[in-house]
C-alpha cells in the first residue's frame, strides 16, 4: 500500500488566513497556480483559496478590500500523509477540485495535485519497464 506521503509535494505554497486577498491573488498568478492552501497558526488548515473562490471579485468594479479567510472555502478535503494513496486518488478522480492538502496532526506538510498523481503513474510505468529491462539482461 502506498501512502499519501510518497507522492506529495512538500514545497507548498500556502498562504495565512489574515492575508490581503490581492496578494494570495498575485501568488497564485506568478507561481502558475490554481489554489493554495489557507493556514492558520502553527500551520493548521483552515481552507483553500482557489480561482472560483475570487471571482466574486470580478463583479465589484471598485477595490473589494478583504482578507483571505472572507474568501476561502473552509469545508476542504484532505489527508493525512500516512493514508492510502488509493484513497487520494479517488478523491481527485471524483470530484472537481484539482487538488489535495496533505496533513500531519492537523498541520499541513503537502499537497497533492491531479499533475502529481499522473507523474507518479508515468514513473512507475518507466520503473516497470527498466526492471523488465534488466531482468531481460540477466537472462539473456
């Protein structure tokens, strides 16, 4: 059984609960991200932000100051890191979201991505064919 934790991203690219909305905009336009990950103190998840979660934004012609957590989606699905990756994979298979958070007690440690789940698929199937490859070696 393989666990969450073998697949997840570490370097995540989170962002505080309390931060101007702007600037968890701008994070996500420079960094070529769909959503981050909200925190809270001592790195607890509270939610996500994502681009559905701001278009509200769009509608409001004049500067809507607010914080992130006036935006967030707080109801979020995630994992802990020692849980099966099979479960991890159906979460993102069937439903909308692109992406899963990765916990350790409560704190966030990863994410997992649609992206780094197919990565995973391709390289084990590389893995596969180069032991195929060396067991054809030894025999022949």
């Amino acid at each position: 059984m393989t666990k969450a934790k073998a697949v997840m991203n570490t370097r995540v690219i989170s962002v505080s609960q309390d931060e101007d909305i702007y600037e968890a905009i701008r994070m996500m336009a420079l960094n070529n991200i769909t959503g981050l990950p909200v925190t809270g103190e001592n790195g607890t998840l509270v939610g996500v932000i994502t681009e559905k979660d701001v278009l509200a934004l769009l509608y409001n012609i004049e500067d809507r100051p607010g914080a992130v957590k006036d935006f967030l989606t707080a109801n979020v699905v995630c994992f802990e890191q020692e849980d099966d990756l099979n479960d991890v994979v159906e979460a993102l298979r069937t439903n909308h979201f692109r992406r899963v958070p990765i916990l350790d007690k409560g704190r966030l440690v990863g994410i997992i991505s649609r992206r780094d789940i197919i990565n995973y698929i391709r390289d084990l199937k590389h893995e596969d064919q180069a032991l195929k490859d060396s067991l054809l070696e030894l025999v022949f």
